[in-house]
C-alpha cells in the first residue's frame, strides 16, 4: 500500500514536470487548431488539416514551422509513421529549435516509446548542450523508460544551467523522491 502511495506520488509529480514542458507544445496544437478550423470533429475536417498543412509543406519547404504543423495534424488523423516524418523534417530544417524537437519527444511519449524519445532529445542536446529545457524533457524521459540514473542526471544539469526556472522547485522534489540509487 505503501508503495502504491510513493509510485501514485511520483507519478503526479513526473505528470505535473512534464506537462510544464508540453504546455508549449499544447500552445502549438492550440495555434494550429485555430490556423485549420478547431480541434476534434469529422475526419473530413481532419483530413482538410493534413491537406492544408501538405500544401503549405509544398509552397514552403523550408519551413520548419510548417513540417511541425503537418506533423501535428497527421499524428491527428492517425497517420503515425507520416507524423514523425514530418517531424524529423522539420528538426532537420531547424536543429536548434527545440519546440521542434519537442513535437517528436511527444509523439513518442504518446506512443508510449520513451527510449526513442530519449534518444531524440539526447540528439538535440548534443548539438544544444546548454538548452534546460532539453534536460527537463530528457529526465521525464528517462523516467518514463526506467532509467533512474540518466533521469537523476539529466534533472541535475537542468537545475544547474536553469535554478529558477519556474519547474526547479518540482524538479529538486522528484530528485528527493529518485534518491541517489542505481536505476
């Protein structure tokens, strides 16, 4: 019973790190949800936004924002192998954007793949070494794939390079609770 209360704990606390981070991608789904008619409804609506989105792709390259924005809309209509594509694109288009590389570390995280979300994020870190943010998202990573030690660590940089970061007070918390074991 004990345990189910610390792991219920740790939880809310990893939930509530992780979604200080994707409030910024939430803020991009809100803003493409406005640019292509709202959120949820008809899959002919839906696939009106993966229209859309691939058109401004093709009239716009380059446009990094514009792959992010395909991605989002064809993780939307399901269509999970374009969506990371897309997304790839557009970190490709933009490495040192981190909201970029954000959008893929969610779709993975939705999909349940925190080791490929690590390994996109620890990418980005190693061309962006002083990005917080990146660490935050690395250690929320870690965690959700059961590596203590990477999560520990991450969350240690991150309160090293951002210590008043609005999320520093959860993160130094959910270092209390990793502890110093292995993991």
């Amino acid at each position: 019973m004990l345990l189910d209360q610390k792991r219920t704990q740790r939880i809310v606390k990893i939930s509530a790190i992780l979604t200080s981070i994707a409030f910024g991608g939430i803020a991009l789904v809100a803003i493409v949800a406005i640019i292509f008619g709202g959120l949820g409804g008809s899959t002919d609506a839906t696939k009106e936004r993966v229209d859309q989105a691939r058109e401004r792709t093709q009239s716009q390259p380059t446009n990094a924002a514009a792959w992010d924005q395909l991605a989002t809309a064809e993780y939307a209509a399901g269509h999970k192998a374009e969506a990371i594509a897309a997304s790839r694109k557009a970190i490709t288009l933009a490495p040192n954007d981190f909201s970029r590389t954000q959008t893929l570390v969610r779709i993975y995280t939705q999909e349940d793949q925190p080791d490929q979300a690590m390994r996109v994020v620890s990418a980005f870190i190693d061309k962006n070494p002083r990005n917080a943010d990146a660490y935050l998202q690395l250690g929320g990573a870690a965690e959700a794939a059961g590596k203590t030690q990477v999560a520990r660590l991450a969350y240690q940089k991150f309160l090293e390079l951002d210590p008043n970061n609005p999320s520093a007070a959860q993160v130094r918390d959910q270092l209390k609770t990793l502890g110093s074991g292995a993991g």
